[in-house]
C-alpha cells in the first residue's frame, strides 16, 4: 500500500483509502463485507468508513455504500444522488 493518498477513512478493524489516482482499496477484518469494494466502483472522490460499512462518493457524484445492512445504513436517500 505504498503510495500517495488523497484520504483514508477508519471503521471498526478496518480501513479504506482513496489513492492518488482516485482507486478506493479497503484493508483488514471483512466480517461483513466493509472492504469489499464494489465491482464497478471505478473512481472515487471521497470516502467515509464506519462501524463495518463504507460509502464512497464517486467521479459521477453517485453515492455508493457496501458493507453491513443491518440497520438499512447502504441505502443512499434520491436526495444525494
């Protein structure tokens, strides 16, 4: 994971970055899918980890969100997108 980082972000064990060139990677524990990152992703242009799910904003400014569900928390409001 050497490189350049535009952000990180932290969520329980584990972590995700968005590189220089705008590739969201997500690092450690994947209980629940939190590091998975979507096929399709493509670019990102920010990221935000929590308890065990992320959401990444990407180049097309749609928000996407992968991990945990449990509390309906990947569902992204029509309001963002």
């Amino acid at each position: 994971m050497l490189g350049i980082y535009m952000g990180v972000s932290v969520g329980d064990e584990f972590m995700c970055t968005l590189r220089s060139d705008n590739i969201v990677q997500c690092l450690e524990e994947n209980t629940r899918n939190q590091r998975t990152v979507p096929d399709g992703l493509g670019s990102g242009k920010s990221i935000s980890a929590r308890t065990a799910h992320t959401c990444a904003i990407k180049a097309d400014d749609i928000v996407q969100c992968w991990g945990n569900h449990s509390s309906g928390q990947l569902i992204v409001s029509v309001e963002f997108q």
